[in-house]
C-alpha cells in the first residue's frame, strides 16, 4: 500500500517544516524511494500569485505555470520529485471546485459541509499525487500551526487519512520549538502542550523534530518522550546550522530514516549520501569567497528573494566558492548624494531581481548604468532584464525619458510595454505570462557558452515585455539582442558589448537551480564575479 508522512507545526510558524519535509524525501530518495511532495496551505488565496513578498516571501513558480508557496521551491533544490500545479492545495482551491461542484448538481441536493464534502476534497488531492505505479512514499507539509481555526479541516483530513490508512502506512512528523529561557535553559513545556493540541484532532505524532540553537541532550529528549508519548527514537534534535544543505545529513545521523521506514515497515537499500556529503564539505571548506550585491525592492524580507539567493549560491558551489550576498535596497539609491563607488566598493557582481511596480526602479536603472560603465559583472532577472534596457534607452541612446509603460503609461520611448496578450485582462491572478516558455540564444552570446547549447527551457512570470519595435534601435546601437522566442516574437535576453558579463533574462533562472546541479547562468555569473575579484587583487590592476 502507499505510504503517506504528514509534517506539521506547532508552538510557532517558520520553524522550517518545509526543510523538515524536504529533507525526509531526500533522504528517502538516497535509499533508493521514489517520492511525492505536496504542500497544504489554509489561506483562502486560490494560489500565491498576488500576495505581497512581504507577507508571504517569494512566489515559486512551476514549470506548468502554477504560482505557488516558496516551500516547493525547497522541495526541488532538496529531491528529484517532479514539481507541478499538482503539488500545492489550497484552501481557496479545496472550497472554490467544492462550490463549483455544488453549483453542477453534483451532491444530489445533499447538504454540503466541511466534513465530510471538504475533507473529501483534501484527501483526493493527496492520496492523487502518490498514484503513480513508482511512487513509494507521499510526503504532505501541512502550513500554518497546529491550533489555527484555519488549518482544521487539512488536520481532519490527515486523521482520516492515517485511520484508512492504518499505522503501518502513514506517519506523523510533528516540528515545534525549543525555545531557551534567561540562562539558556531549554523549556519543553511549548512542545508539550503543542503535542495535545495535535492528540486533541485525533492524530499522535510519531516523530517530535524540536527545533533549538543548541543539540537536545539524552535527558532532555527522553522527558519529551515520556511527556508526549513518542518513542525516544522519535525525538529528533534539529540544532541550528551554518547551511539548510546540512540538516538532511542532522537528521540522517539522528536515525530519522531509519526510525520512518522500520514505523512503516519499509525495506530499503542503505542510504548513498556521498553526493550530499561531498556538497556539505564544499560548502564549510570554500577555497574562496566572493562579495556580490543583490539590488531589490523588498530587502526587508530574506524569503523575498529566496530563490535567488539560494541560486547564488549554488552558482558559488560550482567553483567551490562562497558567497557572500550583499542586499541593497535600490530605494536608497534614488538620492542625488548618493556614491554609488562607495556602496558597491567591497562587491564584485551586482544582480538586479524580479519585482513589480514602480517604487525604487530608478534606483536600479542607476545601478545598471553604473555597472555597465564601471565594467561590474551584472545580472538582471526579469525586471532586472527591463532595467537594462531602459539604462540602454536612455543613456546610449539618448532618449532621457525613455520608460516601461508600468511606471509611466504616456512616456514617449515605452521600451518596455505591456504583452498584447495582456491588455485587456482584468482579473490579476494566474494571467500573466507563467511556466515553461523556450528561448533561442544567438550562438556565441554569453547566455549560449553558459548553457552550452542555444535552445533552453526556462519559466516566466511576467506582463511586461521589451517593445518589438525598439529592436532596430538597440541593435544598431551597439546592445546584443542575444536570446528570443522561438517564433522571434519575444525578446528573452540581452547583453552589453564589451563588457566582463551583462547579461539579462526576461525568465527566472533561480527556479531550476539546485546545490547538487547549479544553474549555469548562476554559475557563469559567479565565475565573472570571482574572476573580477581576482583582478582587483592584482597588483597594478584597477
């Protein structure tokens, strides 16, 4: 029979039950287990597409053009399971089909309630992902805290799923906090009430994963045992790290898989860790390090921009490097004083990310036209792609008022425009230009020698497009037009002319990047900034 994990949260949110979840299915596939991962979010939004960065962090998109939660994103860097629209339920999904099926008649004229009609709806959504014939295991992160009003009828799921299921075939990961008092003393009691909270839905965890700064000692863990009815085996310390890329092996080394499949009754091969060990000792034995700038609108917030700084480095671990990620906020460099010598003195590559709207854009214009000037590696994602090309328009070309109809609708050179598929759409969620589009470099471009080849696969999230009738323009100014669609409609990369590397995309690289196989653009970038690094060093040199 198939096999399911539940993974939960308690006492608060963010306490990485998405790394939690992420690394069991590692794990997992390390000996030799297909897996299936599924994110269960109780907010009403349908998808993630038109929440702020700022309350919700990055929206990871899939390459079917599904906008989802962030936590999918670990999932990809962390296993080999495919990753699609399937793989994220919402609530607003659950009760949006529930209601439309309502309106269809097909109830009968039943009453339609949570339980069983929502309920029913949740478990079909989990128990398809798992169907295919090679799937061994299902691994379902349930978001939000156990406790919340929202995330009852997800938790009622889970209860009936692991009864139908039985003990052998389903498992409950619970992940709670450690927190430490005045002295550093570590207080269990949280956890413990965390644990009744989640006994009071019906379900006894298996496995208590207990997040602190610091290892749990024997006797700590056994009064979590004794406490919450979970085998000692079971209580798992999951200590702070210097690298997310470290807590599958934490967890390894505790026996987690070992204590899941014998729960389970799972036979499988030994675990074949070398890949990720060889990975983790890059990572704390770097032969160098290097200094890049990250200029965005939404620096308050890490998870804003997870994909890419996750992306970056990677692209370090390819030259077994590390990365030091500077975060600038491009607000603070619209000011006339601004030096921007000053600011970037220490970095040796600048990439301007995606984002939406107006606010801090000149500030990234400034930049891109700084590191074009001052030969600084660049790397514009999206928006990042945009800015280069109002840079370009502007400065090159001369037209000082040259603009993206987003920020400024009657400026008479709209180098960046609205799609035209776009134009008259009025609703926001799930209609921009999302998933998986191809692009065709022009051979010889710096995009084309970073992939090795000229044709790619890459996915989009955007509305707004550089205009097909600037082309000329640009070409004839010096500007590479170096990658496009397929049917030559779109324009998907540019470049400067002689210069170390500036390179923009239209798509987002970050998503398909991961520690084991760094994205080659990441990866070709970081090689441009360690190589600007090392001119520096040079004696003589600028």
């Amino acid at each position: 029979m198939k096999k399911l994990i539940f993974v939960t949260g308690g006492v608060c949110s963010s306490l990485g039950k998405g790394i939690t979840a992420s690394s069991i299915g590692c794990l997992l596939e390390a000996r030799g287990l297909t897996v299936r991962m599924l994110k269960v979010d109780p907010y009403l939004n349908v998808d993630a597409g038109t929440m702020s960065p700022y309350q919700h962090g990055e929206v990871y998109v899939t390459d079917d053009g599904a906008e989802t939660d962030l936590d999918l994103g670990n999932y990809a860097r962390f296993t080999n399971a495919p990753i699609s629209r399937a793989n994220s339920v919402t609530t607003g999904q659950v009760y949006r089909d529930v209601i439309n099926k309502e309106r269809e008649g097909r109830f009968l004229g039943r009453t339609v309630q949570v339980v069983p009609h929502i309920t029913d709806e949740i478990k079909a959504r989990i128990t398809a992902i798992g169907k295919e014939a090679d799937v061994d295991i299902t691994i379902i992160e349930v978001g939000g805290t156990v406790g919340d009003i929202e995330s009852i009828p997800f938790l009622e799921a889970a209860r009936q799923l692991i009864h139908e299921y039985g003990h052998a075939n389903a498992v409950s990961v619970h992940v709670t906090l450690i927190p430490a008092v005045t002295g550093g003393e570590l207080k269990t009691k949280p956890s413990q009430h965390s644990v009744k909270e989640l006994q009071e839905v019906g379900i006894q965890p298996d496995v208590l994963v207990c997040r602190s700064d610091e290892p749990l000692d024997e006797a700590l863990r056994r009064k979590l045992a004794a406490f919450t009815n979970i085998d000692f085996d079971g209580i798992i310390s999951a200590y702070n790290v210097d690298s997310i890329y470290e807590v599958p092996l934490v967890y390894q080394e505790q026996g987690l898989d070992s204590f899941i499949l014998k729960r389970m009754n799972v036979e499988s091969r030994h675990a074949d860790l070398k890949l990720w060990q060889s990975l983790v000792r890059r990572i704390k034995e770097p032969k160098s390090r290097v200094r890049i700038a990250v200029v965005g609108k939404y620096m308050e917030l890490h998870d804003a921009y997870k994909s890419v700084w996750e992306a970056l480095h990677h692209g370090g671990f390819a030259h077994q490097a590390a990365v030091d990620i500077v975060p600038v906020d491009s607000d603070k460099l619209e000011s006339a004083q601004v030096d921007f010598a000053a600011v970037f003195k220490d970095v040796a590559g600048i990439l301007v990310p995606g984002g939406f709207g107006h606010r801090g854009t000149r500030g990234m214009v400034d930049t891109a036209r700084w590191a074009r000037e001052t030969g600084l590696p660049y790397f514009g994602i999206c928006l990042g792609m945009q800015i280069m090309a109002i840079d370009w328009a502007r400065h090159i070309l001369g037209w000082a008022d040259a603009d993206s109809t987003e920020f400024c609708q009657d400026t008479p050179h709209p180098v960046v425009s609205l799609l035209q598929d776009q134009i008259n759409i009025k609703n926001f969620g799930g209609t921009m230009r999302l998933g998986r589009n191809d692009t065709v470099f022009v051979a010889g471009s710096k995009a084309a020698l970073a992939y090795g080849g000229n044709l790619v696969s890459e996915r989009h999230r955007h509305r707004y497009e550089f205009t097909n009738t600037y082309r000329d323009d640009f070409r004839k100014s010096g500007i590479t037009i170096a990658g496009l669609t397929p049917d030559e409609e779109l324009v998907e990369c540019l470049e400067w002319p002689n210069h170390p590397w500036g390179v923009g995309v239209q798509f987002h690289p970050e998503f398909k990047s991961a520690p084991v196989a760094p994205h080659p653009l990441f990866a070709a970038f970081v090689k441009a900034c360690l190589d600007q690094a090392k001119a520096r060093q040079t004696p003589g040199s600028c």
